[in-house]
C-alpha cells in the first residue's frame, strides 16, 4: 500500500516541484512504484514532465477527478517503468470555486485515490504555494510531508505558517499526518548566511528532523527548465548525489517503520 508524501511550503519558488520530480525518479530508479500527483493550478511538473500534451488532458486531470468529472484509472500516464503522473491542468485554478463549494470537500483527494494506492510504493503530491483547498485535499490524504526551504531570513520564519497549517489538519482531518522532515535546498557556502540560518532553523525547531541538504546547482535548474531528471542531465554531480542520498532517506524513515 503506497505511503503518501504532500511536499508542501506555502513560500513560493523554494523547490517543492524540483524536490517532487528529482525525488520521483530518484525512487523509481530504486525499484520503488511511484505516481506523482500535480495539485498545482501552475502545472509546473507536468509541464516539465510531458510538455504541450498538458493540453490532452483537459477532461483527465487532478481537477476532473476532485469534482469526480472523470475516472483515476483515465487520469495516470505513464513516464517511464514505476513512474506515474496524474498532472495538473491549465482549468486547475478555475476548478477551485467548484470544489470549495462540493460535499466533503476536504477529501475529494482522498476519495478519488483510494483505489489506486495498492498499485505503488509512494505517492508524492507537489502542492501550490498557497494555503487553499488544494493543499489542504493534499495534506488531509498524506501519511507525510516533506517541507523544502530556502535558508533565508524569511523561509526560516515562513516554517511556523506550515507548522500551524500542519496542528490544523491533524485536528480537523488527518490526526495521523507526520512531518517527515525539512529539505534545507539551495544550499551554497559562497555566503555565510546559509549556514548561519541553517543553525537558526536547528536552534528554533529542535524537534523537526532535518534531512539532506540539497546544494544550489545551476545543473538542477537546467535539468528543471528542461523536463529532465537530474540523473539523466548530470547524474555523477553534486545535486544528482544529494537527491540519491535524499532517497535512501526518505526510504529509512518510511520503510523502516513497517
Ligand atoms: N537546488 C537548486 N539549485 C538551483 N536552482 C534550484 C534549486 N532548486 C530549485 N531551483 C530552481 O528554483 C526555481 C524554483 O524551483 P521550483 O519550481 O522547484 O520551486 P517551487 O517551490 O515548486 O515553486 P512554486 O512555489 O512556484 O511552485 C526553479 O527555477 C528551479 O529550477
Ligand atoms: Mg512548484
């Protein structure tokens, strides 16, 4: 039965779709069963994953499935052997109102999973960077999040807007959801300011589990621009090792407990 990862930060921009993809293929590689699911309305990683054919999609879609328009089986493509995708589309955003306004509309996500979950090993949910329904469908079907951050003065701050969103859900909706851990990401020693948020981030929330940090790497933005994983562009370098390393992580914490 697959474990669900939502890998969530309300902050913008701070590699919730570079973690979501690299992490994907990372664990694919590793012989793991992964569906990747695109909440988000800016479609950013099935735009990096299958490109114009976004377009196809139009009645198939993380949308259609939530107002229950169309079926979960129609709705997964195949990227390559044990990586899925069940992307966004460019009517995301336009099917929010529909589901804010739904029966049961915290658990539309849930609900047009369920059937699919014995099929992987993990299914990873890249979210929007907003505190909607999207992100609360994500985390109220997750065993788990994953919290990437930028080391900076207001992405060590912006961590308490998560950790309330988090105590929110687990009273409302999810009591079992769990922080699996922070992803400290863009991480470069050209400054010193990195490193002194990173003892920051240790110092302000001891009980958080930090995990790999990911370096800064203009070979993971191209990779990103490109729709290819870090493995395929450069898979010997700095980042292709971190996300290795992130994996074999992420596959200790999750299947350690079992
Ligand atoms: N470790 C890294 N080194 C260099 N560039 C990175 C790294 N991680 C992410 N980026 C780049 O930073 C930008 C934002 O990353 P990404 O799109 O993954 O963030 P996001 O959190 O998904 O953004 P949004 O909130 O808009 O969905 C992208 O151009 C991406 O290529
Ligand atoms: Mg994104």
């Amino acid at each position: 039965m697959a474990k669900v990862i939502s890998i969530a930060n309300q902050k913008g921009g701070v590699g919730k779709t570079t973690i979501t993809m690299n992490l994907g293929f990372a664990l694919a590689n590793m012989g793991r069963r992964v569906l990747l699911v695109d909440i988000d309305p800016q479609f950013n990683l099935t735009f990096g994953l299958i490109g114009m054919e976004v377009l196809n999609y139009e009645d198939n879609n993380v949308g259609t499935l939530m107002t229950r328009e169309s079926r979960v089986e129609d709705s997964i493509i195949e990227i390559r052997e044990n990586l899925h995708l069940i992307p966004s589309h460019l009517n995301l955003s336009a099917k929010e109102i529909e589901i804010i306004n739904a029966y049961n509309r915290e658990r539309r996500l849930e609900k047009a999973l369920k059937s699919v979950l014995p099929e992987y090993d993990y299914v990873l949910i890249d979210n929007p960077p907003s505190m909607g329904i999207f992100l609360v469908n994500s985390l109220t079907t997750s065993d788990y999040v994953l919290i990437p951050l930028e080391l900076s003065y207001f992405g060590v701050i912006g961590m308490q807007l998560m950790f309330n969103l988090m105590k929110m859900i687990k009273e409302e909706t999810n009591e079992n959801l769990t922080l699996l851990g922070l992803i400290p990401n863009k991480f470069t020693r050209q400054t010193k300011v990195p490193a002194t948020r990173l003892k920051e981030l240790k110092e302000t929330y001891p009980n958080a589990p930090l995990l790999t940090t990911i370096p800064k790497s203009v070979a993971l933005e191209k990779a990103q621009s490109q729709g290819i994983s870090i493995f395929e562009f450069e898979g010997d370098g700095r980042a292709a090792k971190a996300f290795l390393k992130l994996a074999k992580e992420v596959i200790a914490l999750v299947e350690g407990e079992r």
